[in-house]
C-alpha cells in the first residue's frame, strides 16, 4: 500500500511541475511577440491508481489566427499606399510648391509688363517669372521621378525581407517535423517562431496558410501560387520592366523554375507599393500635359506680337522631345521620337501610346488607357514622319522594323522635367501687336480702325517677320456708297466689303466686286489679321494698315497673352466631347482632386481595415493571448497542489517508517 500511495504522490508531483512549467512559461512570455499561450492537460493512469499521461498544446483558433493574418495584410496594403501618396498629395498642396501659386505668379508678372511695355522694369520680372515656372515645373516633375525610385528601392528591399522570411519559415517546419513530439512545450515554441513569422509575412504579401498532419505550415498567395512547399521554399525576384526599364515587376522562383508574378494582386505592403507608383504615373503625365499646354500657348501668342527689335515674336519655351521606349523582345532596329506639333498644345492627352508593327511595312498605333488599348490608326509602310493632330504629337520614325516589334511613347512623362527657356532677352517678349491701322487725318468722318485680331503669322500668313506683305491689306478707302474698299501694297484693289457690315471684320466680309466671292476663305490663315472700323465714315475718307514698327506702348499681345490664363487650353484626359477643355488652374487643379480623393478613399480604407484587424486581434488574444489574472490564480492552484502531492509522498514515508519499526 505504501508503494502504491508513493507512486501516486510522485506521479502528482511530477504532473503539477509540468503545471507550474506551463504556467511559469507563459508569465514569462508575456510579452513575447507571437507567443502562444500553452495550455497542460493531465490524464489519469489507467494501468494504475495516479496521474498518468500529460500534454501541453497551443491555446489557438485557427480560424480567428487566419483572419488575423488576412486583416494584416490589408492594413499594410491600405497603409503602404496610403503613407506614398499622402506624401506627394501633402508635398503638391503645399503654395511653396503649388504649380498654381508658379502660374498665378508668371501671369501676375504680365500685369505688370503691361503697365509700362516698353520699359525694362517689368519685362525683367517676367523674365524672372519664366525661369521660375519652368523650375517650378521640372522640381515637381523630379520630385515624383525621385518618389518612384524611392518605391522601387523599398520593393527591392520587401522583396529582400520576403524572401528571408519565406526561408526561414521553410526552416522552420523542417526543424518541427524533426522536432520530437514531447509534452514540455518546446516544440510548441518552434510553431510560434514559424507562425509570428508567417505574420511578418502576411504585413508584406496577401496570403493563406494550409496545415499539414506532421506539423508543417504550407504557405501560398492569395492568388494560389506556392511560397513555401513541403519540402523547400520559393524566391521572389525583382525584374527590370519591359519597356519601361523603371515599371519593375516580380517574378517567381521554385526551384528552376520561374514565372512572372502579378504586382497587382500581391497585396500587403508589396501590393501598396505598387499601387502607389501606378498611381504617380498617370499624375506625372497630367504634369506633363499641363507644361507643353501652357508652353505651347505661349510660345504660339508670343509669335503673334512685336517684339522691342520690330521683330516677330519666337519662342518663350522650348517643348522636349521623347525617344520612345522598344520593347525587349524587338528583333528590328526601329526607333521613334516624338515631339509635339507647334500650335496643338491644347489636342495633348495624358496618355502614353504604343506603335506596334504587325509585318516590317505595317504598322498600328494605339492609345494607352490604364490596362486598356484603343487603335487610332493603321496603315502599310509607315513614313518617316507621322503627326497625330488630334493628340498634338508628330512621331519622326526611322530603322527597320520587323513583325512583333513594338515601342512605348511617353509623351508627357517627362515633359515636365524637360521643359527649358527659350527666350534670352528681355526684349523678345512680343508685348505689342505686329500690325496696326490709322485713320487720315483728312478723313470726314469720325471711323477709327482697330486690330480685330492677330491670327497667324507663320506659314500662310502677309504678316513677315518685320514688315507686311505687298499683297497684304494695307489701305481701305470709302467709297460714294459707305463700302470699304481694301487695297494692297501695290495699290491693288483687292475686295470691297458691303457697307452693311458696318466695317466690322473687313478682311472676313471682303468679296470680289464682281463675282462675290470671299476673297479669304479664312482670315486666320491668311492674312492672318484682321481689322474693325467703327464710327461714322464719310465717302473718301481712307485707312492706313501697316507693321507697327516702333509701336513699343502697346501692348496688345501682351494683353493676349495674359488672358491665357484663363482660356481653356488643357485636354481633360483623352476626352473627345464638345467641352473637352479646361484651364491651366483647373487642370492642375483636377490633377490634384483626383489624388486627393485617391488618398482619401485609401485612408478610409486603411481606418477600416485597422478596425477589422483591431477586432480580429481581439478575438485571437481572448484565446490565445496570455491575461495575468489567470495565470497567476493558476500559479496559486498548481503550487497547492504541488504541495499536497508532496504530503502523499511524506504520508508514504511515514507509513513505510512505521512498518520498518513494527518489525523490529
């Protein structure tokens, strides 16, 4: 009897020390991240009268730890993406940075200039104000290139940290399919190594978990493709872009073989990043229109003017060109560059646009829309020279083209960056207007002749680069009717507009006398100017129009080119609509709403996925997260117990003594 109360006392003991293990395990691992708490149950001895058998096992639901993990990925998705773009949302609001503070203050400039338009005062402000919007311009343009290598950088570095998460959760199951399958908790350990870094993994990368009967953990994508197998772990790997070198992808490795991965359903931090560059794109596009739009604009009014040399007005901006990007499997040597058609600024898209070669003699061109293709054109042996007019781009295309081959323009990407000064002097801003009329002082009447418009003044038109055409309108007479007769240089009669015009757009109203054909099928093209006459004339009374040499007060195209600012000028998208055009404010403007309301939407998505996994972690720490409270009450339990074990074991000695001394 004495054996057997000993080997009861002994089993107790034995099996309220692996208690107070457990117990004293999980205090101690309080804060200890992805611990587990453990949990020993005991079993009585079915051979004999004691404790028997006992087993320490996880506290774990593994449907709340999986929802756990799914909920971390989201948030690292949402907060990712969010934290990229709330930066460059936060750095382009900024007035310091503001393109519309830059724009406000180039046009405030021209105010100015046209206060005094022959003074050097003002024109050197606007040529100050030049040179800060074009840097403004390319520090904007440089700043979202330097954000995009900035992602590609972190991608290279999550990459890294996946692939050393996915070796050493590979490592790991091995260690536990070898590790013995005792009852001290060590082994459960091991599981909570492997699963702490399977959470590390689901903040980087959506995925999901299958268990394996001798304890290891399969891992996949979301998406289904395998991460870590049963026997070894795959690799993931940063490939260069195609065409675009810096659009990085993801490839994946198992063993010798590779596949490309898709970066838009990689969720986690991975899938943030990449959601956050596919969005800089587009916007640094839109930066882009917005530059040629505005340069083009002006260069083209500017042209239109007088400069303080009695010269034609050139350029104010010079427009970048492009190469565009082959693809890597190209087997010809074709190449094309793209510029952008002077005078189109305002048909330029945001879009990017591929040309693709169906034969070495036929090529496609198609528009770019998100994951989207349209065709624009087709056709057989491409010329060396092709203008898109209704998108503002001329392609200059040359090599040898064989089937297959394709290229990626990219117009407006770098635009932005690339825009420069055009103009040297002070001097050249063609403030005044190229041509000018003058009543005779003989006249009867009270008419005054005004410049209705200046048009052109390059190819078509009478106007030269300092003087006016002999062929151009440069004397209107009044004859005994009230009808405006316009003659040339030479003297020529070159039409007569009705008196009933009243002298409004002569040059537009000018007929044949006798056959009453217009004489300009359009004035904007040639002569490229035209003029007003109003009030009273008399029969006789006659108009002088000629270059405005010296006419350094005026600043009539100065005037012109101010009111740019607020003349819709910038494409919306590739919009074809009938109001298809807005300001260089509100372009900017909307390129801002639309990330605004991008980074918006992502952080309330961040907040709710925050509050889902908030719940979730709740929900798995109820279970499996160690309270104090309860430990320390089992602490207290497990002790009294221990020691009444202890008890048995001394009541046994006591007995066996006393048997000891009655046989003596």
């Amino acid at each position: 009897m004495s054996s057997d109360l000993l080997s009861i006392g002994s089993s107790g003991v034995q099996a309220q020390q692996k208690l107070l293990w457990t117990t004293g395990n999980n205090i101690s691992n309080i804060n200890t991240q992805g611990y587990t708490r453990q949990r020993t149950e005991l079993y009585t001895n079915v051979a004999s009268l004691g404790v028997g058998m006992s087993n320490t096992e996880r506290m774990l639901n593994v449907y709340s730890q999986r929802e756990m993990w799914r909920d971390t990925s989201s948030v690292a998705m949402y907060s990712s993406a969010y934290q990229q773009l709330a930066s460059t949302d936060l750095y382009l609001s900024n007035s310091a940075n503001s393109l519309n503070t830059a724009m406000t203050s180039y046009f405030s400039a021209f105010e100015t200039a046209n206060a005094n338009p022959n003074t050097s005062t003002g024109r050197q402000g606007l040529m100050s104000q030049v040179s800060s919007l074009v840097n403004r311009f390319q520090t904007v343009s440089a700043t979202l290139n330097d954000q995009q290598r900035t992602i590609n950088s972190s991608i290279e570095s999550e990459v890294k940290d996946i692939n050393s998460l996915l070796t050493g959760i590979n490592d790991l199951n091995q260690q536990i399919i070898k590790a013995p399958k005792n009852s001290d908790g060590t082994t459960l350990n091991l599981i909570d190594q492997r699963d702490e870094m399977i959470r590390k993994l689901s903040e980087k990368m959506d995925i999901r978990t299958v268990p394996q009967d001798n304890g290891s953990m399969l891992v996949n994508l979301s998406t289904g493709q395998s991460l870590v197998l049963a026997n070894g772990a795959a690799s993931l790997g940063v490939t260069k872009g195609n065409p675009d070198a810096t659009q990085t992808g993801l490839q994946l490795t198992i063993g010798n073989s590779s596949s490309s991965l898709s970066t838009t359903q990689v969720g986690g931090g991975l899938g943030g990043l990449y959601q956050a560059r596919t969005e800089l794109g587009p916007l640094q596009n839109e930066i882009g229109q917005l530059a040629v739009a505005l340069a083009d604009a002006m260069n083209q009014q500017n042209s239109k003017g007088m400069t303080l040399n009695n010269q034609l007005g050139g350029d104010i901006f010079t427009l970048p060109t492009s190469q565009g990007l082959p693809n890597a499997n190209n087997t010809g040597t074709a190449a094309v560059s793209v510029s952008f058609i002077p005078g189109k600024g305002s048909n330029v898209s945001p879009n990017d646009f591929e040309v693709k070669f169906t034969s070495a003699t036929d090529f496609e061109i198609y528009r770019i829309d998100g994951d989207s293709k349209t065709l624009l054109t087709n056709g057989s042996t491409p010329p060396n020279q092709f203008q898109l007019d209704d998108y503002g781009i001329q392609l200059d295309i040359s090599g040898a083209p064989a089937a297959g081959d394709s290229l990626l323009l990219q117009p407006t990407r770098q635009a932005a960056q690339d825009l420069s000064v055009a103009i040297t002097s002070t001097d050249d801003f063609a403030l005044a207007a190229p041509v000018t009329g003058t009543a005779s002082g003989n006249n009867y009447g009270s008419g005054q002749i005004t410049l209705a418009g200046v048009y052109n003044t390059g190819t078509g038109s009478l106007i030269n680069s300092s003087a006016l055409a002999a062929t151009a309108p440069q004397q209107v007479k009044i004859d005994a009717s009230g009808n405006y007769q316009v003659y040339d240089g030479n003297g020529t009669l070159l039409g007569v507009a009705d008196a009933s015009t009243k002298g409004q757009n002569l040059l537009a109203n000018l007929k044949d006398p006798v056959t009453g054909t217009a004489i300009y099928s359009d004035v904007k093209t040639t002569p490229g100017f035209d003029f007003s006459i109003s009030g009273s004339v008399a029969a006789n009374d006659s108009f002088s129009i000629g270059f405005n040499t010296n006419g350094f007060n005026d600043n009539y195209n100065g005037l012109a080119l101010a009111a740019l600012q607020n003349a819709d000028l910038v494409r919306k998208g590739s919009s074809v609509s009938t109001d298809n055009k807005q300001t260089f404010s509100e372009a900017f403007s909307s390129s801002m709403s639309s990330l605004g309301s991008t980074v918006s939407a992502l952080n309330t998505s961040k907040t709710a996925a925050e509050a889902k996994l908030t719940q979730s972690t709740n929900t798995f720490n109820s279970e499996s997260g160690v309270s104090l409270d309860e430990e320390a009450a089992n602490l207290i339990r497990f002790q009294q117990a221990y020691a009444a074990s202890a008890q048995i074991i001394t009541a046994a000695r006591s007995v066996f003594d006393t048997l000891l001394s009655a046989a003596r």
